[in-house]
C-alpha cells in the first residue's frame, strides 16, 4: 500500500503531496473543499475509485471509501465545534475525522453506512432543534441499533446537563453517549431497551 507524502510550508502557504494519483485527487479534492468552501456550492462528497487502497470489503461496513466534508451553520466557536465533532466521530466509530475553524469545516472518511449516520447526525444536532418530536436513527441489524438524540429542556446550566448525562450512562448502561452543550443535547447508541430506559429517565430529571 502506498503512503502519502505530506510536506507543509507555512511561509510559503503549500501543501506538497506525493502519493498515488487517487490520492492525489482526494488530496486536491479535500483542499478545494476546505480552503475554499463558498466557491463551491453542494454536496462535498468523495468516493474513492476501487482501484485505490480501502478497507478491503469483507471487513464489517465494507469499504471505507466516502469522504465527506461538512459545514456547520450554528457551531461557531472551535469548543462547539470540537464537541460536534466528538458525537459524530464516535457514535458509530468514523475514526478518520477531522476539523478545520478557519472555514468551520469537518472532513471524515467512512464506510457508506458510517457516514449516512454521521449525516444524520451532523443534521440534526446542528440545527440545535429543542422542537418536540422523536430524534431517532435506527441501524440496519444488530441489536446496538438505535441512535437518538435528546434535547433538554430545563438543563439551564452546563453542570446539570452532565449531571443528568452521568445518571443515565449508569442506570442505562448506555457506554456511547455524548453531550452537545450548545443546544444542551445529549446524543446515545444502544439497544431499544436502554434507548426507552434513558428517555424515561431524561424526562423525569429535566424538569
């Protein structure tokens, strides 16, 4: 498998890559993508051509062949958009993601599983939405298949939201949960059973 080369020159504002031509196009792809994101309206979407290295598609998931750079619109500081960051990347286990603040983007590799959960993810929680309703994803198969996302209502202080965060990681045995303080969400994976469980429990404590 081929490495990628990658030399920085902050006097002079480049970027040198060596690698394969696959590589090279994704390399050119992510910089357009992230240097200059108004210019280009629409999805920023990668798929990686067959031809190039990926992780070989009898692992669970398939190939991880999608890259996907996303632009927040309400997470405006670095801290808002670190933690945004932290939910999406770890919910579902997209290890190659990263931030860039200077254009408040997000750039991640995955499977195509993984990264339809990490759009619906990224969707939801940065429309910092507390309207009434079910957030809820439901993985194909397996029974650590629900991801939710709850949005407290009287949690007033940072405290108290990781309070109650705490309280339902231990009663619900829930090991993938997450809080968003901006929009004081606190996002899960588990079963239907704990998912039911932590929503009891979210209702009787925001109060």
């Amino acid at each position: 498998m081929a490495e990628t080369e990658v030399t920085i020159d902050d006097a002079r504002r480049t970027v040198t890559l060596r690698g394969t031509a696959g590589q090279i196009a994704l390399g050119e792809w992510l910089v357009d993508a992230l240097d200059k994101p108004g210019q280009n309206p629409g999805t920023r979407e990668y798929r990686l051509p067959e031809s190039e290295p990926a992780r070989p598609a009898w692992a669970p998931g398939g190939r991880d062949d999608v890259v996907r750079v996303f632009y927040p619109k309400h997470a405006e500081t670095p801290r808002e958009i670190q933690e945004l960051a932290v939910v999406v990347r770890s919910i579902y286990g997209v290890f190659r993601l990263f931030t860039y603040s200077a254009t408040r983007a997000m750039a991640l590799r995955g499977t195509a599983d993984q990264i339809a959960v990490a759009e619906w993810l990224f969707n939801d929680l940065d429309k910092q939405s507390q309207n009434p309703g079910t957030h809820e994803y439901r993985l194909p198969g397996g029974g650590d298949d629900v991801v939710r996302v709850f949005y407290l209502m009287h949690a007033a202080t940072a405290q108290r939201l990781q309070q109650i965060a705490t309280e339902v990681r231990s009663m619900a045995e829930i090991r993938r949960l997450f809080i968003y303080n901006a929009p004081r969400a606190v996002a899960m994976r588990g079963t239907a059973a704990q998912i039911a469980l932590a929503d009891r429990l979210i209702q009787e404590r925001d109060r």
